[in-house]
C-alpha cells in the first residue's frame, strides 16, 4: 500500500541514487520510445531497479514526478461539469475530493537507458491513478461528437 504523498520515497530514491555514486537527470520517458517496464511486488523493489543501472552501466537515472496542483483539480472540474454523460455527480465528487491531495506527489518514475531501450520504474498513489482516470474519462468524452438532428430517412 502506498501512502498518499510520495515525497518521502522521492527523498529516499534521491539518496540511494547518490549513495551509489550515480547521478540523476530530471526528465519524463513517454510511451513513444522502446521501454521496458521493471515490475517488482517489493515495495523496495526501486532500489533493485537503481542496482540494476548501475550494473547495466548506466552513468545517471531519469527522474520525474508529478505533483498534483490546484489548477489540475479546477480544469478537471470545469471539464467534468462540461460534460454530460452518466454518474457526472460521482465523477465531480471524485474530483472535488482530490482537492484534499493538491500539492503531494503522486506519481515518480525512475528510467535509464541501455541498448537502446528504454527501462523505467513508476510508482503511484491509489489518488493519482483516479486523477489519471478521470482525465481519461473527459478526454474520451471530448472525441465523442452526438448528432440530435432528426434524420429524415
């Protein structure tokens, strides 16, 4: 289970990362490039990841992380409220809850690179992936386009 802020693991990755003589470089692997995604049940399995590096040769690890901000929660809502499609209140209640998360971290991904792939490491809170969720939702709702026009056929 992660907490719901994950600034103390972000400081915790920051200092394992150096302790290993390693360097960091702040920057986010999209899904456009060749990744592999490590995937560990331990809930250390990060710092398996961070050895991994080192012993693949890699001279530094990308970093990132997302912090939830006030102007994503208010865009959020506007874009819900916008919208009208089924359990609107439920989905406007979720959001309007995330306001208890605005500025924690709720996303981290740790990446480097070796032969050409990409090998990244992500973590999230449980608030983060409904944030996720939710702005998935308004953006599949915004590519669909309703025709109320009576057909004459």
């Amino acid at each position: 289970m992660q907490p719901d802020n994950l600034i103390s693991l972000k400081d915790d990755m920051v200092a394992f990362i150096a302790g290993h003589g390693m360097r960091r470089f702040s920057a986010f692997i999209t899904e456009d490039v060749p990744t592999v995604i490590f995937e560990e049940e331990n809930a250390d399995g990060w710092k398996d990841f961070v050895e991994h590096a080192k012993a693949a040769g890699a001279p530094f690890l990308t970093m990132s992380e997302v912090v939830l901000e006030k102007a994503d929660v208010a865009i959020l809502l506007d874009q819900l409220r916008d919208e009208t499609f089924p359990n609107a209140s439920e989905e406007i209640d979720d959001a309007e809850y995330l306001v208890n998360h605005v500025g924690k971290v709720g996303y981290l991904q740790l990446g480097f690179a070796h032969q050409g792939v990409m090998f990244i490491f992500e973590v999230a809170t449980d608030w983060y992936d409904s944030f996720q969720n939710l702005m998935e939702t308004v953006s599949d709702l915004g590519g669909i386009v309703v025709d109320n026009r009576e057909s004459d056929e």
